[in-house]
C-alpha cells in the first residue's frame, strides 16, 4: 500500500489478512424493507390460502330451489300419473250419451260414480276459492269445431260448475283466441277465474267490467280437452300458492 508523502508508513500500514468491509449508504434500510415485505408477502399468501379451503371445503351440493328448479309435493307426480286427461270433449260426450244402451244400468251408475267422485275432490278447495256451483260459468266456443262448447259445459256440469249460457263466442272473439282458453269476468271474482282456468292447461286470463259473478270461457284453437279432475287441482293450488323459486320455469 502506498503511503503519502510525509507520513511515515509504519504508523499507519495495514496489516494482517482481515480488510474493513464498507457498505453501501442505505443498505440496512433496503434489508429492512425486504424483510417487511416478505413476512407481508408470507400474510397475504396464507390469508388467500385460508380463503380457497373454506370455499372449496364447505361447498354443499346446491339444493332443487338454488338450481332453479321448481319444488314439487311429492304427491303431485303421483296424482299426474294416476289420472290423465280425458279425450276429446265431444268423444267424452258421446260415449256417456252411448253407455246406457249398450250396457244397461251398469254405465250410469258408474258415470255417476265418476262425477261424484269429481265433485268429491273439488270440496277440498283453497282458502279463498268459492264453491264450483255458487257462481255461473258461460261456455264459448271460438273455434270451427261444431258442438265444442256443449260437450265441455256437460263435462263441467259433472264436476259441479253451474253451466250458464252455452253458445258460439262473440263475433269479436269468433277465431282470436289462439290458445287453448280464455276465462273472462270481473276483477272481484279473480279466485274463480282461477278455479275455471285450472280446468285448461295454458288458459288465460282477463278482467272486464261485468258487475255479476259470472266466469266466461272462451275455448280457443289449441284446446284438446279437460285436465283430469287431479290435474286441475294441482293446477288450482300452484295457482293459488305458487311454489317459491328463484328464476325458476315450471
């Protein structure tokens, strides 16, 4: 090592193997920042992990409401399946006109037996839903079917509506209805509007300015045929107390 001039050498050499070590101005404040951000680093990595293995952990299969399916009492598959619906009105109508002569006394009383038995399960109704005779249904055809109109306020009859008029629909409506029905009547008698739409799968309904409690219905192009009896009582309580879903199509 050189010495400058007028110093003596000697006095200030170094000697040995060791050499001070000079650090940089500002180092042991990075190393504190590197150690802050790896233990912050460290945090953030375990708090995500915590998060994915409560998700992913506790996930439970989503139930039949949460997928956005309709919840269905059990017994109303089984009511489906046991009763399905009747032919065609004026086929219904004729076979009942038809089974007395062809087997004596044994066709009415079972055709009885059928419209009691209809009216049986017409008495359990929902709360607020009058009584299928305490109010006047009118039944109108709107299509080119001839007889329509009558073969299904016979039907009705026996499954206790009171029939009021039976006849072709007004001209107004003569070939508009496009769908299988249309219930008419005043706002206030909305419940059993409710009780004559169930009787038609896809009716639909309007209010009009009729001041009585009459029901009018329209029978439309796509109508086949009544549901069963167990058919339009499922059909009125889903309508009454419709099942909680969310953004389900039933």
């Amino acid at each position: 090592m050189l010495t400058p001039p007028g110093l003596k050498g000697k006095q200030y050499r170094i000697s040995g193997k060791a050499y001070p070590r000079l650090a940089r101005p500002g180092q042991k404040r990075r190393r504190v920042f590197q150690v802050i951000g790896a233990v912050v680093a460290l945090a953030l990595i375990g708090w995500g992990t915590v998060q994915l293995v409560t998700v992913f952990g506790s996930k439970k299969k989503p139930t039949a409401a949460a997928d956005g399916h309709c919840v269905r009492p059990a017994t109303a598959k089984a009511a489906g399946d046991a009763a399905k619906p009747s032919a065609n009105p004026d086929a219904s109508a004729s076979a009942s006109a038809s089974g007395p002569a062809a087997s004596g006394s044994a066709a009415p009383s079972a055709s009885a037996s059928a419209a009691a038995s209809a009216a049986a399960s017409l008495m359990a109704l929902p709360a607020g839903v009058p009584q299928p005779s305490t109010f006047t249904v009118n039944v109108y055809n709107a299509t080119s079917h001839a007889g329509l109109a009558g073969a299904t306020a016979k039907l009705l009859a026996q499954r206790g509506f009171k029939i009021g008029k039976v006849a072709n629909a007004p001209a107004q409506l003569e070939g508009k209805v496009t769908g299988t029905a249309q219930v008419m009547g005043a706002n206030a008698s909305k419940a059993a509007m409710q009780l004559v739409g169930s009787e038609v799968s896809g009716a639909g309904t309007t209010t009009d300015t009729r001041t009585d409690g009459s029901v009018d219905l329209v029978i439309g192009n796509g109508f086949t045929a009544l549901q069963s009896p167990a058919q339009a009582a499922q059909a009125l309580s889903l309508a009454v107390n419709p099942s909680p879903s969310a953004g389900a199509h039933c």
